[in-house]
C-alpha cells in the first residue's frame, strides 16, 4: 500500500509500504478515507524535529474499518470510524480520567511499529479505546465527515486549551495564536458560552475566519504593542489565555496579559530556549496548564454538537489533496499558503 | 531608628536611619517586636539579586501599633499586630479575590519609600488592610507570637503551594525542599488532610523536623535516584507536587515526579536558565499554579488554628538574635546552620 513517508527536510514522499495486518487481538486495520496535515507536522518538515528516515507520517485519521481482531467489540468491518493522535486502551486509570494521552497502553502514531495515517491502510491498536465510531446515518455524509475530521486533533486541541484555562460561560477569553488550533479554540471558547473572545495572530484572512468562527475583537499587532491593546480590551489583563503555539514569544505575550489569579491553557508544545514568561507567570500567580490534548476525551461531546450541526469546524481545510497530493500539501502548509490541508483519498 | 541595611552581597549592618512617620492618612506606625530573616532575603545577600545599597531590609513584620492615620480603623495604637510581606488595601478586585500580592494600590517592604521589617520601627501603607491585629487574649503571650511569627511569609507561603497543588484530605503530596517554606508545606499539607506527605531534601535535620511535621517519609537522595525513589512511594508519580524551592532542579524534578493530570504548586521564585521542566511538564499535562503568596488571605484561617494550638510552625526558627544579631543571622542562614532566625527585639 502507498503511505506518505518521511525522507528529510522539506522531503515527504510517497512510497510502497507493506500493508498492514492485525498483529494483535486488539487491533482494527482501517481503510484511511480522509486525514489530514497538522501543523505540528512541520516541526519534522522544517528539521526542527528528529524524524525516522523511512518512516511514515500522519496522525489524523478516519477511515472505514476493514478488519477487527478477536477482542475487538467495539467496531467492526465497514463502521465510518476516525481516531485521535492519540492511541489508547479507553480502561486504565489515565482513559477513566480523561488523559488518554497517559494512557500506559498506548502511544503515538508516529512510535515504533505503529504506522502513519497519510497513508492508504493503517493498523489500529487498542482498538476498542482508540476509535471513535460515526454513527450510521451520518458515515457517508460528506460535509459531516469534513466537519468531524478536526477532532482527530485540531479541534480537541483547541477544546483542551479552552477546558484548560477555565473558560466557562460568560467569561472572556484571549486567544494566542491564529493557526488551525488557535481558531479551533475560538470555536471552542464560544461553545463553552464565552462572552468575549479576543483572537491574537498575523494574518488578516485567519482573523477574518476567527471572526466567522466567533471572535468578538482581533489583534494583529505583535509584542509588546499587542500586548498593550489586549490589555486594553481585557480592563488590565484577561482571566482566561489560550496560549496555541508554543513559541518564546507568544508564551511572554500569553504570561504578560494574564490577569493575576487567571488561567492560561496551552496546547502548543512549548519551543523555548529562554524562559523569560515564567517571570510574568510567577508574579501574576495564573495558573498554567496544558500539554497534549487527549481529543479522544473530548470526541463524543464534540462529535454530539457536529451531529447537530452547531459546530463545524471544516473551513479550516483551505486545501484539500488527494493521497498524491500529499507532497504538495506540506509544501503549501509550510509557505502558509493553506491553514489546513485536508487529504481525501476517496476523491 | 536603628535598621538593618544593604551594604553589598554578605554586608548587611544596623545603621540608623529616620524613624518613621504617618505620611498618608491610610498609614500606620508600628514598633517592631518580631521579625525574621528569610531564605529569599539570602538572594540579595549573596549577590544573586540586585538591591539598593543603603535600603532597609526585611520584611516579616510584627510589632506593636504606635500611630496611625486619620482613616485607620481597623487598628489602633498599642494592637499587637502582623503583616505579610506584601502590603495591599483589602479592597480592591484582586484583595477580594485572595491575592493581595496582586494589590494594585499595595506593593512590597523593599519598595520605594517603604522600610524594611528588620527594624526598631516600620511605617505600614494601607494598614486596614496590611494589617493582622492578633487577639488581645494572645496578644502578650511569647509563644503564640512564635507560632504566628511564620503566618508573615513562610507559613503563608507553604500553604499557598499546598493550596495550589489542589492538596486535600486523603491525598498524597510530595513537598520538593526542605527549607522553611518546604517544612511550613508539610504542615500545610497535614493540616488539609493529606494522608501521606512525602518530603524531599537534602538536610539529614531538616527532614527529622519535616518528620516531627507530619511527613510520612522522606527522600534524601538527588537527580535521577531522589526521582525514582519517589516515584517508587508513589506508584508511578504523584497527583499533588508542591515545589519549594524554585531551581532548575527542583523544577525539574516537581515536573517529572508529577503523575499525569496532577497538579504541581510552586511559591519559589524560579531562577532558571534552560527551561528541560518544561518538556516533562507539557507532556504529563500536570498543572503548575503558584507565585508570591498572598499571604494576608490565609492569615485568619492559619491564625485560628495556631490559637486553637493545632498549628505551630515555630519549630522552624533555630536561632533567634536581636536587632544587633542580624548580621550575625545572615551568617548563619547563608552557611545553613540555622533553617530560620528568628530577630526578637524584646529581648
């Protein structure tokens, strides 16, 4: 089968990789129909990241189940299923507490072994925990489809930093980062009854989306200048921050404009060589909390208010790729040409 | 007056200064009765902070109340009296919320205009709320004046990490230090209810006191052992990790021995250069809430219990001086043969 595979630095090819079988009671092999590329991708695209040569990329998958192991129970062959970046047994005590990226059992799509989900097949350990079924009469939808592919990651990204800093209804919240994750948690913060949102990023087409998203202000200044405009906006400083892209700089913006007392999620790993914020994050005493999303968590919920139709969160998808076009997607992600490349294999 | 006074790293001297006055009609004057020297005053001490030579120093004041201004109420002349190492008004959103360190019309001792504690007398801005008056029933009694001596700073500040670390009856705490502030977060943990606490240091004395505190073990080893060991006693790492110190290294440690989703409080000033805690903290999604404690908000709920006699921190002070002892107790604190000085003017 043809699997998106890792070759260097601004090299992503694709090439024949063995198809992949059941090797373990628990696992599921699914026909991938859609996945997609995530931003955190380009850490390993731009060799900012070590990445196995050879290996396969990927880790937002849906697709069709086409065969189960014995101990699987939960899906079988033809369910529309999808699955977070995360794979996780869904019964020890991290699954039971909702951090299904602790979970002991699991891992990682890109770990030894496991395959990459830009790719035409991929073995689904843990079956049972990891997936996440679509309920039939929404599993050939298109536009359904679309609207769920995001809370493979992106869209339970966003959700953690808005469940992590606190945002409840009424509350205003400061959005740091204009990226897939940073608008996702737009959409989140406003379905989680936020009065006021403030989306903080560069570009004006993904302000004008997070406005479309629900932004109720934008600021496209940067440093020290955006800094004082939210605080501004905030009277003094915001109680809740979602900090979505893990920079130096955007933690110090993050810790600066958190009132004291607040909360600051962050979802964006954090690439910092000098921890200048933690001087603001001290003497403000917020509270900073936040780390891999466990989307799997958050996946009935989200998937609920998709079924209903009061969350989409598919324009974030400005470029979508056939398995192919998977070369050219990263290339487009890596020039900001596109905020997020959907893969649709089925097309 | 005489004070205690910056002269350089290692050269704190008694030198008179002008004794205070009521300048605002928010002002009080106190004679100072108790004070302390403190771990952080040490930063400064040994040349690892900027200060102003020729500044008073200090700042864990108690002492009787000499005069106050025309809108003081709260208290009057001849009230025993204590106060945090912040100053704030008692009024304002972030007073209201708890965390008067954030008092936009307080500041600290070591301000501009301010004096330093470790002196004969001390004027005290926004007294009505800086200000703890101690009932008059205890108001004489030397050893309730020890015990409460702490509530200025450490014992605030210990509970504050415990309060941060989300620390609750049955739970178990792992408290990183055994400084003042670490011993004070053993009793603070107790005194929530935690079941077990586990204290972590590096002084064979110290955690003798820690144990006399309430610890149910400690761990005295370093790196990778101390981590592992309490890993061991916790079944894979802990849920509430109090971190008292505020170095490279124990941040580190506070952030590896976290267990998933757990909550980590830290009150010490972190001075850190490589920020290594940041990966293990990101990806245990653990919490990390703290800063300068306010400890004005905690002190009628510490006070109480010292009154009733279910608190008493004042173990921690092996060494007292008077006002002319002082630079005789930075010698000790700084070669660590006391864990804290008491200064008793009264003597």
């Amino acid at each position: 089968m043809k699997a998106a595979t890792y070759r260097g630095p601004s090299d992503v090819r694709i090439e024949e990789h063995p198809t992949p079988e059941i090797e373990e009671p628990t696992d599921a092999v699914i026909r991938v129909t859609h996945t997609a590329i995530c931003g955190s991708d380009l850490w390993f695209y731009r060799g900012q990241e070590d990445y196995e040569e050879g290996a396969p990329v990927g880790h937002e998958p849906m697709g069709i189940v086409e065969e189960v192991g014995k101990d699987v129970r939960y899906v079988e062959p033809g369910d529309r299923v999808f699955a977070g970046f995360a794979i996780s047994c869904g019964e020890c005590e991290f699954c039971r507490k909702g951090l299904h990226t602790a979970c002991p059992n699991g891992g990682f799509w890109d770990g030894p072994g496991v395959g990459g989900a830009q790719a035409e097949k991929l073995r689904v350990p843990q079956a049972n925990g990891t997936l996440v079924r679509v309920p039939d009469r929404y599993a050939d939808d298109e536009d359904t489809l679309e609207a769920l592919l995001p809370l493979t990651d992106v869209m339970g990204t966003g959700h953690h930093a808005a469940v992590c800093a606190d945002v409840e209804a009424g509350d205003t919240a400061v959005v740091i980062g204009d990226g897939a994750v940073g608008l996702c948690a737009v959409l989140a913060s406003k379905r989680l009854g936020a009065e006021r949102v403030i989306a903080v990023g560069h570009h004006e087409d993904r302000l004008e989306l997070a406005k479309e998203f629900g932004a109720t202000e934008t600021v496209s200044s940067r440093g020290e200048e955006a800094i004082e405009e939210i605080e501004e906006l905030t009277y003094g400083g915001a109680n809740h921050v979602l900090e979505c892209v893990g920079a130096e700089s955007s933690l110090e913006t993050a810790a600066t404009v958190a009132r004291p007392g607040g909360s600051i999620g962050y979802v964006g790993v954090p690439h910092v060589e000098d921890p200048a914020f933690l001087e603001p994050l001290f003497f403000s005493n917020a509270s900073f909390t936040g780390g891999p999303a466990p989307t799997r968590a958050y996946a009935e919920e989200l998937m609920e208010d998709v079924l209903q139709g009061t969350l989409d969160p598919s324009p974030i998808f400005t470029k979508t790729v056939d398995l192919d076009g998977i070369p050219e997607g990263y290339e487009a992600m890596d020039e900001r040409e596109a905020i997020k490349v959907m893969v649709n294999l089925d097309e």
